[in-house]
C-alpha cells in the first residue's frame, strides 16, 4: 500500500507539483524524498496567515542552468544539499509565525 507521501513522488513524476502544508509535513517530505534521490526545482511558498498572507516571494527557490543561477544549480544537483536548502527556508518562514503552504517541483537530478 502506498503511503501519501509516495502518491506525492508518482505526481511530482508526472511535472507536476504537490501541495504540502504544514511546514511540519514540509520538513518530513522532504526528508522523504531526499532519502529517494530526489531534490527540490522549484518551491513557491504562500503565507497562508500571519505577516500578510499571499505569496512569499524571498523564501521562493528556483534551480535552472541559465546564468546567474550557478549556486541554485549547485544545490539542486545534490539531494542532500537540496533538503538542507529546504529546511533553512522553511525555519526561516517559520520564524515569521503563520502558517504556510509549499508548491514542490522535485525530481532527481541529472549525473554531472
């Protein structure tokens, strides 16, 4: 039986993203699927309430080859570094207090 944060992977595989809120249930999805090889390409957070809710832009996380983006690139490329980034993002909204809802791209990342 697959559990809910397997059905995430089998959407993420489709291109699609998952929804995943609370920041709790962040962390341990991410944890989950770092453990598969996989790393984040994208997270867009919204502040659900709190310091005015709508999208959180300074916490967002984009990992594409074009220039200017060595060091997002860099992390993507590294499941492990990749759940680092992500906690730290996620602690850092946290500090703000309310609540939070992340869109996750993940895949696992080319051989370099």
């Amino acid at each position: 039986m697959k559990t809910e944060f397997d059905e995430m992977i089998d959407e993420l595989e489709t291109g699609s993203f998952v929804r995943v809120e609370p920041s709790s249930k962040m962390l341990e999805f991410n944890d989950f699927i770092a453990l598969r090889g996989y790393s984040v390409a994208r997270l867009e957070v919204v502040r659900l309430n709190g310091k005015g809710p709508g999208r959180a832009f300074e916490y967002d996380f984009l990992a594409n080859t074009d220039l200017g983006h060595e060091r997002q690139w860099q992390i993507f490329l590294d499941p492990q570094r990749s759940a680092a980034n992500i906690r730290k993002i996620v602690a850092e909204a946290s500090t703000e207090g309310g609540d939070f809802r992340y869109l996750v791209w993940a895949e696992i990342p080319p051989e370099t």
